[in-house]
C-alpha cells in the first residue's frame, strides 16, 4: 500500500488500498445499480484502486464465471480487501478471508437481510470487518438478528443524481402519448417483478375509486416491467384495474428509454408508492431532486428516504382509505405548503443526499477501514 493524503483534511494521511468489488449486474437500471455505480465510482475518485468482478446472469454457468474470476483476481492482484455488494456473495468473501486472510465488508439493502435462514450469511456476517447499510430499519433488523453487528454497522445511504433529474415543466410529448392533457397524474418507478408487489402499486389502484370520486380524470402511471429470469406483473396489473372498473385510469408506461426516465417524474404531479418491504428507495430521491412530492409507506425504509415525513407523506401501505386520503388531499393543494415547493424539495434532499455528503461518508468509511488494517 502506498500513502495519500485524504482528499477532505490535508492534515490526515490514510493508506491507499487495492479493493476487489464483488458487484451484481450494475449496467441494469434501478435502486441498487445506481448505488454501487456511485459507490464505485467515489472510490475511484478518492484514489483507490478498484476492480469489478460482476454477476452478469443469474445462471449457473454465470454463477461459477463469477466465483472463478473472484478467485483469479484475488490470486492476480492480492486485493487488500473485498467490498461484497450482496449477502449472497458474502460466502466468497468468507473464504477468501479464510484462505488468503484477505478481510472485507458486506453490503446490505433491504428484505435479503431481514429475516436471515442461511447460516453461512450468518457467518459471513459475523466475521465482517464492517456491515454497510442504507437504511436505520434494515440495520434494526440486523440487529435484532445478530446483536453482535451493532458495533459494525456504517451507514452509507444512497446519493441522489442532482444531474440526470431536474426541475422541468412538464414534457408535452409524454402527455401526447399517453392522452393526459387535463388529468392529475400520479407515477410509481419500480420493476414490476411478481416477488415485488411489496412496492404498493396494487395498493394504490385499490385508492384510485375513492379518488377518482373527487378527481375523475386522474390517470395512475406505472413506469417499469419485469425481466427475463424474475418475471413480468404487468398482465397480472391489467386484470387488477379491470377487475376493478379502473381500466382507463392505469397507464403501464413499460420499460421507457433511460433518457426518458427523468421527464417522466416531471409528468407527474404526485409520485406514490406506499411500498411495505423497500429497503431505502432511491425512487424517492429521484422524484424530489425533480422537486415532485412523495407519498412512501411507513413502515420501512422509505421513512430515511423521505427524511420521517418532512419531504413526503407516510401512510400505512395497508390502510387503502390512508393512501386515498393523502393522494386527495395532496392533489387538492391542502398539503403542508413545503410539499409543493420544487425548489425546496429539491434543495432539502441535496442537502442530505448530495454527492458532497455522500463523498464525506465514503472517505469516513475509508479512515474506518485503514484503522482496522
């Protein structure tokens, strides 16, 4: 290892490290994989050396590429230590510990760690040098699992892409094309995985009658599809609004061009997504740097996202008459004034989830590492 000076105190000096990141597919789009390009990509800018050994398929064969590449590199480079991105992976991790006594760190998310049945992750987990998570309910569930992690678990929540999303108007095209001119529009982001309905949006077209009793042009649009290897909910979506009378009202937007993704949240009026089972929910951050209000669930960690309801409403993911309730009253401007402030929404969550406090936290976890090497 070679000596830095740390990029935010010239009076500190800390080692500079070789870091194997072990790191699901993250060329997709979503939650996760913006948080581990992010997370990488500081490392790189803080001087650490980095290399990416990625799960590019859920298959066996990608499975054992994985794993053997994780080996070669560490025979190759000698990494001085291992960033595990998945609990799955974390076995990985263990070994190379035990074998080469190489130690690492795990990141956790959300519902993967809150009711752990594998004993190994329990192992894994035990013998980490640190546990990052992005939420205080995921790390309440780890503890609640294994009191022992309280002394080693480091927050590092998500940043928020000040760059991507903006304040706009909204983009005319985007009414064209889905025949809103005049509607209240309210927007769900999310893959629509069948394993994932924990994101709220059945819930929400359960709402949708009792609005559409005070807003009969409000349209409900669902951004997001399934994917080969997890499942597509999008029929299953279409029969709900049916069997509900509520066809018209639903709009699935499918998967829309990444470029598109940011004029979507400008489209809207209200984003919703009283989800039961979100670890964090970037989602949130992308909605409120455009400077849209949120109605999240509050029951998880949402709660983080939305700062305990200062930048959106929490309701309770079950209670269908809360959800239509807070949509209403939203939509009919009755909200706290701060809700419908854009600058403000957008100001307030850059201000905690800005890339410079994200870029504080990780040179934190950086000096914490260098002590316990």
């Amino acid at each position: 290892m070679g000596l830095v000076l740390v990029p935010d105190d010239a009076r500190q000096w800390r080692k500079l490290m070789r870091i194997l990141y072990l790191v699901t597919d993250f060329d997709l789009i979503g939650g996760k994989e913006w948080y581990d390009r992010s997370a990488i990509r500081m490392l790189q800018e803080l001087g650490e050396h980095v290399r990416v050994v990625k799960l590019a398929g859920t298959s066996l064969s990608n499975k054992i590429l994985f794993i053997l590449k994780s080996f070669v590199e560490t025979l190759v480079k000698r990494p001085d230590m291992v960033f595990c991105a998945h609990i799955s992976f974390s076995p990985i991790a263990y070994f190379l510990k035990w074998f080469f006594g190489i130690p690492y760190i795990i990141f956790t998310y959300g519902t993967e760690v809150w009711d752990i049945k594998n004993d190994f992750y329990r192992k894994a987990l035990q013998n980490t040098q640190l546990v990052l998570t992005i939420s205080r309910y995921t790390a309440l569930k780890l503890r609640g699992q294994i009191p022992t992690l309280e002394s080693k678990i480091f927050f590092l929540k998500p940043v928020a892409d000040s760059t991507r999303f903006s304040i706009k108007e909204k983009p005319q095209y985007l009414v064209q094309r889905h025949g809103l001119a005049d509607a209240k529009i309210l927007l769900t982001v999310a893959h629509l995985y069948p394993t994932e309905e924990s994101k709220g949006y059945l819930r929400v077209i359960d709402a949708l009658p009792l609005v559409r009793d005070v807003f009969p042009k409000v349209r409900y649009v669902i951004v997001g599809a399934g994917m080969k290897g997890f499942g597509d909910n999008r029929e299953r979506i279409r029969a709900y609004a049916k069997d509900r009378g509520i066809s018209e009202s639903v709009i699935l937007a499918g998967r829309v061009p990444d470029k598109e993704i940011a004029d979507y949240y400008n489209l809207c009026d209200l984003f919703v997504m009283p989800s039961s089972q979100e670890g964090f929910g970037v989602v949130f951050l992308e909605s409120l740097v455009s400077g849209r209000p949120v109605i999240a669930g509050n029951r998880d960690g949402s709660r983080d996202a939305v700062l305990d309801g200062e930048l959106g409403i929490l309701v309770d993911p079950d209670d269908t008459d809360s959800t239509a309730r807070a949509i209403i009253e939203m939509l009919k401007g009755r909200a706290p004034r701060r809700f419908y402030d854009r600058e403000f929404l957008r100001r307030r969550v850059l201000e905690i989830y800005g890339y410079e406090k994200f870029k504080e936290k990780v040179a934190e976890l950086l000096k914490i590492i260098n002590r316990g090497l």
